[in-house]
C-alpha cells in the first residue's frame, strides 16, 4: 500500500512534510510504503530541499539512500545544496550528506549563483570549507 500522495494547496505531500519537520520515523515509514522521494510541490521543492534547509542531515540520508535526486531544481533553479548552504547553522552533517551523494557546489540557478558562490558571499560563516573542491 502507497502513502497518501494527498496534495495541499502549495501541492505538498505527507513526504514533504515530515522532511521540513526533521522527521526521520515518519520519512522512513513513508518511502518504506513507496513514496515517491522525487514528487515536486509547486515551486519545485522536493522533500530533499526541505530536509536540507531544515538542515535534517538524518531525513537527507534516508531520502538520498532512497534514490532522491541530489541535484533537484527548483522553480529558481535551486538544489537543495543551494537550500543548505543557505540556511547553514553551523553544523556540516547536511552539507556533506549532500556532497557525499554528488550534489554539484558549482552547479548555478537561475540567477547565475552557486552553493559555492553563496557560500562565499555568506562571510560570517564557515559554510565554504564544507564544500568540495572546485572543479
């Protein structure tokens, strides 16, 4: 049996939700009962963009373990490394998930700006150091 793909007005699924919450049980139930790790809200978010800027390093590994898009786009062009290194708490444990499954620090949204070109824009932080090397 699948879970719910019941949709809010933001086109949000259970998925979704759970992820933005840092709910790890709820995530794992979820794909365990063949949630789509993929399925797009209206922006475009996936529920990786939103374990990443809830920086829920834990939901981001279940998603990515699942077969979640590492490089997904939004509506801006943004991945959910650009989500992260946005909203960049001081803790790595999202960043380098996410590097970890091949998410491209270089890759640009729609406005030209990478994860690596935020992260140095973002001077009150180490966020940058997190970020692999160059290409």
């Amino acid at each position: 049996m699948t879970p719910s793909q019941h949709r809010d007005r933001m086109g949000r699924t259970e998925l979704h939700d759970a992820a933005a919450a840092g709910d790890v049980a709820t995530v794992r139930s979820l794909v365990a009962q063949g949630a789509d790790v993929d399925t797009a809200d209206k922006a475009g978010w996936t529920a990786l963009h939103f374990a990443a800027q809830a920086q829920a390093a834990a939901v981001a590994a279940e998603l990515l373990t699942a077969g979640a898009t590492a490089d997904s786009t939004d509506e801006h062009g943004n991945t959910p490394l650009w989500r992260a290194v946005f909203c960049y708490r001081g803790d790595p444990a999202t960043l380098n998930r996410l590097a970890a499954a091949g998410a491209d620090p270089d890759r640009v949204n729609a406005h030209g700006v990478s994860p690596r070109a935020l992260a140095a824009r973002i001077a009150n932080t180490d966020v940058a150091q997190h970020l692999p090397p160059g290409h």
